[in-house]
C-alpha cells in the first residue's frame, strides 16, 4: 500500500475549507443525503478484484442499512468497474466525487486486511450520523456473522451489476479451474526462499495439475482454465480452453492496480467465465496462494465449488 499517495488522496478532500470555516459547499446529492463513498485509486491498494469487490459490497450492504446514497468514484483506469454496473440510481460512478467531505462530518474508514477491527468497526458505523469514506477489502457481512451472508452477498452484488454482462458468456464450460500463484510461487518463482529445490517442487506441481486435468476425462472445450500465472497457461493451452489474450498481451493480472487496462479486462472476462461454468474447482497447493476469486464467481453463479489440494 502506497501511504503517501492514499494520504495524499485523503488531504485533497479533507482540507476543503470554503469562506467560513464551517461552511462548505456540497452538490444536490449531498444537500439531501448521507453518503457511503468508495474510492478506486491507483496505485493506494494492490489487490486483486474479489478484494475490490467484497469491500464494494460490504459498503453497498452498509449504506442500505443506513438509507445513505452509495458513491463508487473512480478513474479511467478502473473503468473495468462501468463494464458491468447497472444504470440505475442505487449506485453513482463518477470520475470526479459528487461531494465534498472533511474530518467534521465524515468519518473514515481505513482497514485493510485487519479482520479483527471489523466488528467493533461495524458497530460504530452503525451508530454513526457522519458521512462515511470507506476503504476496506474485507467482507464485513461475512465476519459479522450475518446468518445466510452468500445469499445477501449475492443479492447485494446483482443489485449493483448488470445481470445480462455478468450471465452473459459465448461458452458455458462444463469445469472451471481456477490456479492462483502469485505471492508464493508465482510463475514458479521462490518468492520467499521457502523451497531448496525450486526445479523439483515445478515438475512435482505440473505433474500433479496434468494428472488432474487428465484424470476429468474431459475434452479441452469442456474445461476453462482461469489463473494469474502466464506459464501455467502456457503449459496446459492444449489440455484445456484458456484466455490466449493474457498469454499474448504478457498480462500481469494479479492485483488490479498494478494493471494495465487490457489486463483488467481480462480478467474481468475470466470472472465472468467462471460464473458460468457448471462447476467451479480451485487446485491448491502449499507454494500457491489461496485466492478467493472462484469462492465468490460460484456465489454469484450459484454453482458448486471445491478446493482440491494438488
């Protein structure tokens, strides 16, 4: 995370004084309403897209609750985001904020990663009258406890995005694979000089994904194969359907602020796959990083998922 550059997002916001001290200038929006607003700023937090989302939502679910307007501001390298929201007025995407906030009547909210905040955060949130600025990618409707959260999760997200972009694939795959390496091992690269024989931990997983693969007696249309890592793409494009464009494009799609707009895009078009493959499958491995990406495109498809350790 990038603290000079979040601080300096923060600043441009919060220092926003008018001819009096405690007069300030709001749009038509904020005149009549409360706000939740969710920033997607480059280069502040390096994380992937279900992290993106589930802070998305979580936000979505808590604005509901309040009856504030929910705020997505956003630049032209997140316009991955207006590839599948929803014209409608539960949600404003702007480029610019609609609002001015300041540290008198907004209250932010800044947790990346800390599970163990989230609920005394939650609870103060909710006895909150202030404006909230919410920077998180936890699923705070999951760790709260709430009961059936995957149904409202669900539910939260389609009210947000477009249901025709998100069911909407050219293929439906019987299998979707999803293989996240990045962070351990990725592209088979002892990262953390965890490994003494990096050749022989790559030839012991290739030969435990292939005999995976082989052993769904499957015909290569029938299975999609989404990972972050261009090798393990490479590798099996004859044994299963992947996304030639991140081969082709050398994508790094692995967090989304450290991405190019093409590789964004391809990502966003493996998420949808996935959703539509009849049954999800996550390979796992101890020098692999276990991603959450296929848990939520099987929530949101309503489809069945397993972990299997390789």
């Amino acid at each position: 995370m990038n603290y000079k550059k979040f601080k300096n997002h923060i600043l441009r916001h919060v220092f926003v004084l008018r001819k009096n001290l405690f007069r300030y200038r709001y749009s038509n929006i904020a005149q009549q309403n409360k706000f939740v607003i969710v920033p997607l700023a480059d280069n502040l937090l390096s994380v992937g897209l279900t992290d993106h989302l589930k802070g998305i939502v979580s936000a979505f679910y808590l604005a509901k609750l309040k009856g504030y307007k929910f705020i997505i501001e956003y630049n032209d390298n997140h316009s991955w985001i207006s590839q599948l929201k929803k014209n409608n007025e539960l949600i404003y995407f702007n480029e610019k904020s609609m609002v001015t906030w300041n540290i008198f009547n907004t209250r932010f909210l800044i947790n990346i990663n800390r599970k163990n905040k989230v609920i005394k955060e939650w609870s103060t949130l909710l006895k909150t009258k202030k404006n909230i600025f919410w920077y998180s990618n936890n699923n705070y409707i999951q760790i709260i406890g709430t009961k059936n959260w995957q149904e409202l999760w669900r539910s939260l997200f389609l009210e947000l995005f477009d249901e025709e972009i998100i069911f909407k694939s050219q293929v439906n795959y019987k299998i979707g694979i999803h293989i996240r390496t990045s962070g351990c091992f990725g592209d088979f690269i002892d990262t953390y000089n965890r490994h003494n024989n990096v050749e022989t931990s790559k030839h012991i997983l290739l030969s435990n994904i292939k005999d995976y693969i082989v052993n769904l007696n499957l015909i290569q249309k029938d299975i999609y194969l989404a990972s972050d890592s261009k090798f393990i793409l490479n590798e099996f494009s004859e044994l299963v359907t992947v996304n030639c464009k991140i081969i082709e494009n050398n994508s790094d799609i692995s967090h989304l602020n450290k991405s190019s707009q093409d590789d964004r895009l391809n990502l966003i078009y493996d998420f949808i796959t996935l959703i539509n493959c009849e049954k999800i499958i996550s390979l796992y491995s101890d020098q692999f990083y276990k991603g959450v990406l296929p848990l939520y495109c099987s929530i949101i498809g309503e489809k069945d998922y397993t972990i299997e350790n390789i």
